[in-house]
C-alpha cells in the first residue's frame, strides 16, 4: 500500500513537460472553492527529485491549493515510475478528472501510443475510450496550424474546427478560422460558409466557360443542393443564398410550414 504524506507546498515543483498547456483560472477559482469548503478528497502524486518533489498528477489541485495559502497538501510519493507510467497517470487524470482541450488531449494520446508504444488499441482500453476517438484526437495533430492554435486557445469548437480543415485552400481557411473566432460562429454557419463559396466558385467557372466558348469548354458535374424553403433538390446555379437571423429564419420555416399544409389540404379541381 503507497503511504500518504504531507508534503510543504513550497517544496513542490511544476510538472516538467505538462500536459495541460494553461491552466483554467475560472476552474481553478471553483476547484479552490470546493477544496476549501470540502478540504483535499482526492490527493496528488509526486515523484522525488533530491530533497524536492515534482507534481505528476494533481497539478490543478496543487495550484488552488496555494491560491487558498495552504502550507502543505496530502501527497502519494512515487519514487520509481519510468516515463510510460507516468504518461498514463497523467492520462487518467487530466482526461477522466480535468478535461483538457482537444488538442491536449491529442498530445497526450500520441505520448501513450507512439513514445510508449502501447498502440491505438492498448491505449483505447487503458483510457477507457474508444480507439475511434484515439484516433481523431491524434488526428488534430495534423490539421493546419491556424486551427489547431484557434482550438488550443477555445476560440472555437471542436465541431467548428472539424468544418474549417476540410477547407482546401490555404488562405480562405485562414480568413474563416479568424472570423469564426472572433464572431463565435456555430458548426454550421461555417458549413454553410463553406457552401457558399463552393456555390461561388461553381457559377464563377461556369461564367468562364461560358464566356470562352466551346473550344476551352470543362465539363462541369452538376451539383445538387436542398432547398431550406421547401425542401427539394436543385441544381445549384438554380439555388440563390440569403443572410438572415435565427429569429428571422425560424419565422420563415414556420411560415413555410403552414403553407404547406394548406396546399396539402386543398381538393383537386
């Protein structure tokens, strides 16, 4: 049985490679709260350096810890765990207790399959999860740059970040990345975003064609979208797009609705 202790907090250093890039002030305000009000349920794990301890696992408990100015905090010493074991503690702790964000849990995935060699499957079953999201976690390691750093800093949302990076051209997914930062737009305002510079470029090449004759003539592939009125499909040069407000759409829909009903009821002639 590992002995629990209490160890001075001015003789606990940081992590040394941690998972969590920044720590959540809010969350560390409420953690503190609780941990003043209920103490330390759950204590942190430590591994010996010399006449120093270093936190691998605990570290948001370690930093409300001293912003309630405790002098000491209930500690497990590890004294010999090598890299793999400390990599899956800290995997445990930071995915099933702290909730870090996609692109740290994706860092911390690849640790455990990669530098551990455990693989996707080892790794699934460790953590409980299932190795699909193994392996879209480590997935976002290899999107562009600008999504992962909007995702790492929550600009946007994991859902939101998975539309920007279908987005082939370099540019125009750096323009959307920043706007749907700063404007907090949903998955499917970039979806549709993105709709409509397909819709762009199709009738801007069907103009081209057009204008250059049947000599330099491209064989264009008819694209089909749905109709948000009434529902059916329609060649896409045939479809015209239009900004409007949830309230406004919502009307619109319910409006929509109502007519067809009506038309439904009505006897033939």
């Amino acid at each position: 049985m590992k002995e629990l202790t209490k160890i001075p907090l001015n003789k606990i250093d940081e992590p040394a490679n941690p998972d969590r890039v920044k720590l959540d002030s809010d969350g560390i305000a409420e953690l503190a709260q609780s941990m003043d009000k209920m103490g330390l349920i759950q204590p942190i794990i430590v591994v010996q350096r010399g006449d120093r301890y270093e936190v691998e696992a605990g570290h948001r408990r370690l930093t409300a810890a001293r912003a309630l100015n405790w002098s000491t905090i209930d500690a497990i010493i590890e004294s010999k765990l090598d890299e793999e074991d400390l990599h899956l503690i800290r995997a445990h702790e930071n995915l099933i207790r702290e909730n870090l964000n996609p692109v740290e849990e994706g860092k911390l995935v690849y640790k455990l399959v990669y530098e551990d060699g455990r693989g996707v499957e080892m790794t699934a079953k460790l953590l409980c999860k299932s190795t699909s999201w193994i392996e879209s976690r480590m997935d976002i390691l290899r999107w562009p740059e600008e999504v992962v750093d909007k995702l790492r800093a929550g600009k946007i949302t994991l859902a939101v970040a998975k539309e920007l990076v279908k987005i082939k051209d370099k540019q125009t997914r750096l323009e959307y990345t920043n706007a749907a930062a700063d404007y907090g737009a949903s998955s499917n305002v970039v979806k549709q975003w993105i709709e409509d510079t397909q819709v762009k470029n199709y009738l801007e090449q069907a103009a081209v064609t057009t204008a250059m004759g049947d000599a330099t003539a491209v064989g264009l592939g008819t694209t089909r979208l749905m109709c948000s009125m009434c529902g059916t499909y329609h060649d896409i040069d045939m479809l015209r797009h239009i900004w409007v407000d949830p309230e406004c759409m919502q009307a619109v829909d319910e409006l929509s609705y109502e007519l067809k009903k009506i038309m439904s009821q009505e006897p033939e002639s």
